[in-house]
C-alpha cells in the first residue's frame, strides 16, 4: 500500500470543495429497519436481507489479519482498494467512487444530482433511501407503481420525466419484490432520455440474478454514457453489512462530482481489507452465490408445499402475499422471535422474508403454519 495521505485527498476531490452550492445537510439522513427486539436467545433475523451465513472465508482471514491496523488511518486502501475494484469492471481507478455503504453513492448522488426544482423518477414500492435523501435535498418525487409482472414501468417513468433536470432510480433486481427489470428494456429506456436526465441503477443484489436470462449488469454503461451511475455494495453476498462499504462507477466527471459530497475517510481499514480479499476469493463467492440459490429454490419448496404463490424472487429474500395485513404478519413472528422486513404500503398485504440458515427457515415456516399460513392463496 503506496498511496499517500495527499492522493487520499485528492481522490476524495476536496480541491474541488471550496465553493459548493448550499444544501441541506444529508450527513445524518438515514433508512433504517424497526428496531431488534432481543431475548435470550436473539431473534431470528430475516428482515435486513443479509448474508446470514456471515463473511466470505478469504475476508474472514483478511479481517483478522488486519485487526493490528485498526490504530491507523486507512488512506492507503483509497487508491489500492479503487484499483482492485477498477481492475475487475475493466474500468480506470477514477471511475470507482467509494462509499459507506452504497447507501452514502445513493447520498452523494442526491446531493450531486438533485435539489430544488429537480425531480426523482422511481418505482414504487422500491428502496426508500434514494426518496428520502431526495426530499431532504428539496427534490420532487414522483414514485410509479410497478407493472403486473413486478418490473419497473419504463414508459410510465419516462413519460414522468420533465424538461426539468431529474434522477431515476432503478433498484435492479428490485428490493423489497426481488423482481427484475430485462436489461434490452432498460438499454431502449436510456437511449430515450432526454439530456435533462440521469439513471442510477442499484446493483445491490447483482450477484444473486447472475443466473438469470433476463439479468446483464449495467457496470459497463458507465464507460460510454457519462448519465448512467452504478452502485454495487459488499453488504449483500460479500456478507460485511456492518463494516459498510459500497461503490459506485460512474464517468471520470461524474464520479468526481460525486465525491465532492463523500464524508471525510468513509472507509475503514477492516473493510478494505475484507473486500479486497473477497473480491479475490472467487470460489467463495461462487459456493456462496449456489447456496443462496438452493436456500431460495428450498423456500420456493415450502412455499408451493402450503400452496402459496411467492413473487418470482433473482434475490437473497422472497416477497410473498400473505392476504392479510403485513403489520399484523409481521407482529405475529416478532412474538415468535422471528423479525420479518417492513411493511411497504405499496403492497400492504405481501411480506419480505430474507433467506436465512436451514434451521431459521424450518423455524420460519413453522410459525407460519401457526398463522394460518397455509390457506390457498
């Protein structure tokens, strides 16, 4: 690790920072799950669609290993870390934008890209992050109800879009229905934006729809089309949620845009190493990505065994109908010890259930049948 503190600084573009246009500050702005309610034994988490099986095994060994540099500043990783991540999208270190999280690309790119006058295009229901971290910049909303087959309804989102400058947010593969959006229609939808408009496509779930006929990622839009940004996260598959890192890929100008608004050293040591050997760590994250297909297709199992009809799911949860209201489901299984997702009020009756360990979901399922849950549906 050769990189210096100044390119550090100068990575972070805060040369570029004197003078920023006013506007409201997004620092504390935040989506968050209900609160964990424990017990003796700890609920069953099926709420945060994490990796219930924790980290990839080269980033467990990474992270013990780098536990002695937790007494130092990581600006080293910056440069190292950029260049890893450039390396494998074939893309230069200065379009990979890093971030907290990819909930902090989704904060740089609304204080980037949005603010009064401005508008955000998205699906509803959809992750709710970007909508906030609109409004609290002063942007306009405009949320579109899915299509029948849970996707993203381009047509109705460009007929939304206005002269004035405008965002849209595409979560593909959609959280919280799993659902996707074909990239041949994505690809015509880009191509119809008017000049006024941007596109953030949130790959978060990326690695689960690889599979998928339907599913090619957009990493490599970035690299001729300076509207279209890219976020990616290693909270999902790569299993470091509470470390939090994510990236973005965006052109040269765009991504120094962005990194305008990036908190001040926003990664760490620990996850910089973490996710630098799990970006090595090509078995695993294979061995991983198998594993949460056969604990879907298990689900599927269940769920078709009770007669009940889950929303096709590219994804690491499942969202199903359960006929009844989510917050009454979702109580049901927090006295159980089980936390299930949050209700969306844009399906008020379908449930989120992130997959989680064989004995989870036995005890999962379980429960359900307490409810009632195996009614036709």
């Amino acid at each position: 690790m050769h990189a210096s503190r100044r390119f550090f600084l100068r990575s972070l573009g805060l040369s570029a920072a004197v003078g920023l246009t006013p506007i409201k500050s997004l620092a504390a702005a935040a989506i968050f799950e209900p609160a964990r309610t424990e017990t003796a034994q700890g609920p069953i988490l099926l709420n945060s669609n994490e990796n219930a099986y924790g980290p990839l095994p080269k980033s467990v060994t990474a992270l013990q290993d780098s536990l002695g540099q937790a007494n130092r500043y990581p600006f080293a990783f910056f440069g190292e870390l950029a260049e890893e991540i450039s390396a494998l999208h074939h893309v230069k270190p200065n379009q990979i934008v890093l971030g907290c999280g990819s909930s902090e690309i989704l904060r740089m790119t609304a204080m980037a890209l949005l603010g009064n006058g401005k508008q955000l295009v998205q699906a509803s229901p959809t992750y709710e992050a970007m909508d906030h971290y609109a409004r609290v910049a002063g942007a306009a909303v405009v949320s579109l109800p899915l299509t029948h087959e849970y996707a993203h309804d381009l047509g109705a989102m460009l007929a939304a879009i206005k002269k004035t400058e405008s965002l849209v947010y595409i979560c593909n593969p959609n959280n919280p229905t799993a659902s996707l959006t074909p990239r041949k229609y994505l690809e015509d939808f880009i191509s119809r934006l008017p000049n006024s408009a941007h596109v953030l496509i949130d790959e978060a779930y990326h690695h689960f729809a690889a599979s998928s006929q339907q599913y090619r990622s957009f990493i490599d839009y970035p690299v001729d089309n300076e509207r279209v940004i890219v976020s990616r996260t290693f909270s999902k598959i790569y299993g470091l949620a509470g470390l939090r890192l994510g990236y973005a890929v965006a052109s040269p100008a765009m991504a120094e845009s962005l990194r305008r608004y990036a908190t001040v050293i926003n990664i760490n040591a620990l996850v910089s190493a973490a996710a630098m050997a799990g970006l090595r760590d090509t078995d695993g994250l294979a061995a991983a990505a198998k594993r949460n297909a056969d604990d879907r297709q298990e689900f599927f199992n269940q769920a078709m065994a009770r007669m009940l009809k889950p929303i096709d799911s590219q994804a690491n949860f499942v969202m199903m109908n359960a006929h009844r209201p989510a917050e009454d489901v979702i109580e049901h299984f927090r006295k159980n010890n089980i936390l299930v997702g949050r209700k969306f009020p844009a399906m008020s009756t379908h449930v989120r259930v992130s997959l989680g360990k064989s004995g989870e979901m036995a005890e999962f399922w379980q429960v359900w049948d307490r409810m009632g849950g195996g009614m036709t549906m």
